[in-house]
C-alpha cells in the first residue's frame, strides 16, 4: 500500500512540476497520435476492379441507300425534320443535327447526314440509339427519322450476389424502370452496384426479340464474401515500438444490407509496447447508395521512455456516422458525411493519473474527387486505373460537445488542476469543447504514363488550444517520411508530401509483377495556441528521399525507402538518423496467387 502511494504522490508531482513545460503542453508523454491507432480501418482499403465502366450491346449504324450514287441527283428544300420514337426523348436534344439545312436546296444524301448527327447526339447523351430513315415521299420538305432506343424490359442474374442480391436487385430496378435506357443515369447505380462489398458487377444488353428497342439486361456477378490481409512494418516511434503487425478481415455481406464487418488487431513487435483491437461495421439503407456505420477502438501502450514501465496510456474512440454519394460517376464524385466520436485518453503514472482525456464530437466531412474523363474512356493513351490526372479532396469540420464527460480544462490560472483535484488533460490550456478545421487533398499527374508526379497537401486550423487526440501531427504516418509519428504536433499545421513516380503499379498479367520507384520531398508545420510556446513556434520538419513500390500477383504489395531527415524537429536536440522504412502487405483471401 504505501509503494501505490508513493507512486500516486510522485506522479502528482510530476504533473504539477510539468505544468508550464512546453515539452509537457506538446503531450503528455505515453499518448499515441490519432493516425497510429485507426490504422487498422483507415490504412488500407481492398483492391476494386478500376476499369471503367462500360455496357456492351449489339445496336450497329446500318447503311443508308440514300447515300448511294444513283440518288446524287435527287435534291430537295428541307423545312423540318420529325423523329418518331419514345417520347422520353427531349426533341429539342436533336434540332442542331439539321438545322444547318433548313431552307437550302440539297441532295437527299444529306438525310443521311442528319441521321448520323442525330445518332452522335443521343450516343453523347448517353443513350443506346440509331436512328432510322424509313420508307416515306417527302412532301413540304419535312422528313421523318425513327429513333430507335434501348429500353429494358427483362433483367438477368448469373452469378451468386449472396445476401446482398436485395440491395442489388434494388439498383437493378433503377435500371429497368427506366422508359429508355440512358448510361450517364445508369452508370450511378452501375458504381452503386460495385459499392457493394464484396462484388463485381457488370452489365451486358443483347437484344429481346421483341419490339423494337427493347433489351435484355444481363448482369454478371462475382462474390467475395471475405477479404482478409496481414501487413508489418517499421514506422512506429523508438518509444512505443518500432517494428508493428496488423492482422485484418473484411467480412461481406452478413446481413444482406450491403454491409461489410472489419476486425482487425495490431501489435508491436515487442508485445508490451503497443496493442491495437479495431471492430467496425457499415451497411446500405434504401436504393441510393446512403450508408451508416460505426467503428470502435480499443489502444493501450506502455512506451519506453525511461519510466520502467510504470508509463501507460489506453485510448477508446467510437465512432457512428453516415454517408450520402451526392454525385456517384466515373469523372465525378462528391460525398458527404455527418458523425459523432467519442474518444477517451488516458495516460498514467505508476498508480497515478497523468492525464485524462474526454472528447464528444460531432463532425461533417465533404469528400470530392475527379478523374480525366478522356483517360477513363481511354481516348488519350491513359486509363481509369491510371488516368493523366486525377484530383482528390476533403474538407472537415468539427466541433467538440460538452457532453458524457467532455474534459473541462484546467481553467483559469490552471486552478481547477492544482487546488480543484481535477485531473490535468493532455494539453493544459485545452478543454474538450473546440472547433477545428480540416483538410486534404490528392493530385496526381501523369507528364506520360510512366511518369507520375503526385502532391498531397493537408491542413488543419483551430483556434483554441486542443487536445492531444484532435491535434495536427507529422512524422511517419502523415506527413515526414523518416520522423517519428507525432515528432510534431500542434493545434494549426499544414503539411505536404510530394513524389515523383516512374512506372505503373499494375501487373500485365496474374502472374506478373510491378514495380515503382520513386523521389519524395516531404514538410510540414504547426503552430500551437498555448501561452508556453510563445517564440517556438512554428516547429517544422522536412526530409527527402528515395524508395521502391512492388506489386507482385496482385497479393503482395511493397513500400520500401530511404528517408533522411533535414532538420532537428519539434524538441530534438539534433538531426535524425537516416531510417530504411518498409510496408510488407499480403492479401490472404481471396488468394490471387497462380
């Protein structure tokens, strides 16, 4: 009893002694970075089929007698032409295919000309059309075309879609309800279709045999109901371990709701480091691609740092959100996302309390990405997997809540921690109540299909002091390659990472391999709102560096490099040592290898 409470006391002192340390208002030492821990559900999303979407069909240009030589003599004023067919088609779509020869003298192979106009017009419009010039005497100099458009009117499964073929079948119905079948409104609930986890979707139109127009929807699926994969590397700090293991499973389709399940644990090497329990789950509500879902996360850690093992930290986080694909295209997406966290930091000493930590969050994100759209049809000698350029963005809001215990803070002139009894927080001067910016963005160019240059910028912006949890960090995990996860942390940052690529990372074959290797420049900065960094900030780092991506079969990815450090970083008396860094991933199911 009397060794608890001399830890208890020596632990209490240590607190009050560390109060006004900039060291001590960086972070509690013990806590880990918020990247760290979501690792498990963040880091690493299944392969997805990233050819682009197409619908095969048998429609064909037929020929057009008019354009034969013995009418090149046969000429006639146009006035108007009609189009005779579904009335779903806007006429007006279709008045620049002829205008241009309206009251002029022509031959009659320009109805041929018409006929081809029109055609291009509704095919740019995304409809399955040809256009049809029927037996008929012009008189008055009006025309008729018949317009013959795809429309379907029975639908096809092969393939076993599981559970999840309600939810598909729902998609499926957005399709055939449609009076004609268009592919710019199809190809949102083709994409929804993939959404769902754990199949491959693709659509194929053959004719019906029916009336004119009319089509045969068959769509072709591949289930995989389990995707599981394992993944070491040595990113961590010295403290709470270098070398790490992830275990994952992705489970599809549980509940037939479009659902997916993903379990996954972490280690370090040295099992009393650092320990990471992740459970989460989404599912599909309704036939418009709308999900919730809700993670848990379970960390605790005993880092090295001289305290013989009397320093630990455990951290919960729980997380419930929902999404809505406002926009869902291959050139085109925007995303939004509206949630709550709730996190729990703890860190102590021996038998006392260093720390405590209490956040309630309520967050909304927007997501926007965009793809060349002459890469995605392949028009410019790129593809929808690597396309000339691609441009991806979020952007964050969030707000913390004075709720379930949220951390009051240590108040004015810290009373509330040194004569109130209240446990200190992470950062001091922060409570659990603040607001805080956030944004990141992606762009890749390709100057040829080999040579790929990429910027990720981040950001991020509160005006109040924060908590260690929702602070901006650099280092291994965000941005500074060859820096200890969290080497800097504030409460304001803006950090990016640049690379220069040579080669395509996916294989010519399944039994192929790629390989890419790579130049990155990386920095970042952050400013801290506490009064005990005054004249310090802003901390920055940068480092540059070279390394080698490998895919090989489509199972096992590799991310090696060699990262030196360009500065003395955060509270780092000299510059780091050069860090040889890798990522090992191997895919266990489904096994691609052959």
């Amino acid at each position: 009893m009397t060794n608890r409470w001399t830890l208890f006391w020596a632990a209490a002192l240590l607190s009050l002694t560390m109060l006004y340390s900039p060291a001590f208002a960086q972070g509690v030492p013990g806590g880990v970075t918020r990247e760290e821990i979501q690792r498990g559900i963040n880091d690493r999303e299944p392969p997805r089929d990233s050819r682009a979407i197409s619908v095969d069909t048998e429609f064909e240009r037929a020929p057009c007698p008019l354009a034969a030589p013995e009418f090149a003599e046969a000429r006639f004023t146009l006035n108007d032409v009609r189009f005779e067919g579904p009335e779903a088609i806007d006429r007006s779509l279709l008045s620049e295919s002829f205008a241009s020869y309206v009251g002029q003298e022509n031959s009659v192979a320009i109805i041929c000309e018409i006929r081809d106009r029109a055609a291009t017009i509704l095919r740019r419009q995304g409809y399955l059309a040809a256009v049809q010039v029927p037996p008929q005497s012009i008189s008055e100099g009006v025309v008729t075309l018949d317009l013959l458009v795809a429309r379907m009117t029975r639908v096809e499964i092969r393939g076993d879609a599981g559970t999840s073929e309600r939810l598909l079948s729902r998609y499926i119905d957005k399709l055939s309800n449609q009076p004609v079948f268009n592919i710019e409104e199809a190809e949102r609930y083709l994409l929804l279709m993939r959404d769902i986890p754990g199949l491959d979707v693709r659509l194929a139109l053959r004719p019906a045999n029916a009336g004119p127009g009319e089509v045969i929807g068959e769509f072709s699926v591949v289930r995989n109901a389990v995707f599981a994969d394992i993944a070491i590397q040595n990113l961590g700090s010295r403290e709470v371990g270098r070398f790490g293991g992830l275990a994952r499973m992705r489970l599809n389709g549980l509940t037939g709701l479009g659902d997916q399940t993903i379990i996954s644990a972490f280690s370090t090497l040295d099992f009393d480091e650092q320990h990471v329990l992740q459970l989460a789950h989404r599912m599909t509500l309704g036939g418009e691609g709308f999900t919730i879902g809700g993670d848990f996360t379970y960390s605790w850690s005993e880092p090295s740092v001289g305290a013989n093992g009397l320093l630990d930290s455990e951290t919960l986080v729980a997380n419930l959100d929902m999404r809505y694909p406002f926009i869902r295209s291959q050139a085109q997406n925007l995303s939004g996302t509206l949630g709550f966290e709730y996190i729990d930091q703890d860190v102590d000493f021996g038998a006392g309390a260093l720390s405590r930590d209490t956040l309630s969050v309520l967050y909304a994100r927007l997501n926007y990405g965009q793809t060349s759209l002459p890469s995605i049809t392949g028009r410019d000698g790129y593809s929808a997997a690597e396309p000339k350029w691609s441009f991806l963005a979020g952007l964050e809001v969030r707000q913390g809540l004075d709720i379930f215990g949220a951390t009051e803070g240590c108040g004015v002139n810290l009373a509330n921690c040194i004569f109130g009894g209240v446990i200190p927080p992470s950062r001091i001067e922060a409570d659990g109540t603040q607001f805080v910016f956030r944004g990141d963005a992606r762009f890749d160019y390709r100057f040829t299909p080999d040579v790929l240059l990429t910027v990720a910028p981040r950001v991020q912006y509160a005006p109040d002091p924060l908590l260690a949890y929702e602070e901006f960090s650099g280092g291994n995990f965000t941005v500074g390659r060859g820096f200890d996860p969290g080497v800097i942390i504030g409460d304001s940052g803006v950090g990016v990472r640049n690379e220069l690529a040579y080669g395509s990372l996916i294989p010519d074959g399944p039994k192929a391999s790629a390989f890419q290797p790579y130049a990155f420049f990386d920095a970042a900065w952050v400013w801290n709102e506490d009064a005990a960094f005054n004249g310090i900030d802003p901390q920055e780092l940068y480092s540059i560096g070279a390394g080698l991506r490998a895919n090989i079969r489509n199972t096992v990815t590799l991310d090696t490099l060699v990262a030196v450090p360009l500065n003395a970083a955060g509270f780092q008396t000299n510059t780091g040592d050069v860090r040889f860094l890798f990522t090992l991933s191997v895919q266990l199911a489904p096994w691609n290898w052959r």
